[in-house]
C-alpha cells in the first residue's frame, strides 16, 4: 500500500496530467497494459458525442468505421503483443453523424521493471489531408487513362472546297476532334458559305496563321 506522501503525489499528478490533456487541441486517451482503454479527453467526448463511460473498455470501437475496424484492431493487437508504439490511420464517426479520418499514435509507459504500466494515445483529425491525397490520386489515374488513348495528334487541319481556305483549327496537342470542339465533327458548321471536306493527315504543329471563327451546333442550330 502507498504510503500517504506518495498518494498525494499521485493524486497531483493525475490532476497536472488531466489539466494538460484538457489544454490540447487533440483527442487524448489512455489505455491499461492489456489494452483496454480506462480514459478520454474531454475533447473526445465533445467530438463523438457518446458519454467517457460508454467508450471505455471496448466501447470506443463503435464509432470507428466498419471498413477500418478490422485493421485497426490488428494494428492495435501486433503494438499491444511486440510492446512498441502503435501508429494507424481510420475514420471515426463525429456527433453530426458523419465520419473523419484521424492520425492515432500510442505509446507505452513503463516502470522502473521495463514492464508497461499504461498506454497514452492521441489522434488528430487529417480529414482534409486525407481528400487532398484522394482527388490526386484520381487525377493520376485520369491522366494515365488518358495517356493509354490513341497517340495525340499535334494539330488538326481541314481541307475545304474553296481555294486557300484550309486554316489551323487547333493550334495545341489534342486526341480527337471532339475534343476539340466537344462534338463530333458532324455536329460542327463554321462562319462561312463553305463545308469542308475530308480532313488532311495531322501535321507538325506550327504557328498559326489565323485561327477559324466557328460555332458549335448541337441537336440543329440555335
């Protein structure tokens, strides 16, 4: 039994460690050696909305995602058996219902003995890191969709009846005529009493000498 000196140091550290944790601008918690959570910081509470005492214990794997619980399970299980730091990434479910993706760390305190005595853990919020990281990851997948289309062409000429009235279109690389003029080519009618015809083999791109004035048509004129 603790004698009652260190009983008050005791009782003044666990409050010093309270008024930190209240301080931060992160989600604190605390677990014993087996890995049972025993502690949540106000800020926790605040954003989940679910009472300390419904998370403790287990309680807390409710609100995480069920598409990350598996992992974050095995993650914790493997830091809890190896005696080292645990770090994952999941979405945990807000007071408003929707879920967020947050950055947990824990690691272990332990005595004098090495043997852990107590796991201390934060998570902060990388939603938005996490939506950056999501449209660049579409977008390199577009681009390399795109990549695996038909060689570009580095410009588009047209061959019309009248005399010299054969003009650059499109004086920039592009893959095909609708997207050019996002129609196809049937549906184009340019500014003058001509049609053109067939259209000539892509050519190397050179500057332009005018650039045709023309008008989309889609579904007849307008």
């Amino acid at each position: 039994m603790l004698d009652k000196p260190l009983q008050v140091r005791a009782v003044l550290n666990e409050n010093h460690f309270r008024e930190l944790v209240e301080a931060l601008p992160l989600l604190v918690w605390t677990a014993a050696p087996d890995g049972r959570c025993d502690y949540v910081s106000p800020q926790w509470v605040a954003h989940t909305g679910l009472p300390a005492e419904k998370q403790v214990g287990w309680g807390w794997q409710k609100l995480v995602h069920p598409e990350d619980l598996e992992a974050l399970r095995a993650g914790w299980r493997c830091a809890l058996e190896n005696e080292e730091i645990f770090d994952g990434e999941f979405r945990i479910r807000g007071a408003d219902g929707f879920y967020r993706w947050f950055k947990s760390r824990a690691t272990p305190q332990r005595d004098g003995h090495s043997k852990i005595v107590k796991w201390f853990g934060t998570n902060i919020e990388i939603d938005r890191q996490k939506w950056q990281e999501e449209a660049l990851r579409v977008r390199l997948e577009a681009d390399a969709r795109v990549k695996k289309l038909p060689t570009p062409c580095p410009a588009w000429f047209f061959r019309f009846a009248a005399p010299r009235m054969a003009r650059r279109v499109c004086p920039t690389p592009v893959r095909s005529s609708k997207s050019i003029f996002r129609y196809c080519p049937a549906t184009i009618s340019l500014k003058m009493p001509r049609r053109f015809s067939k259209p000539c083999t892509p050519m190397t791109c050179r500057e332009s000498t005018k650039l045709l004035k023309f008008r989309r048509a889609h579904c007849g004129r307008r």
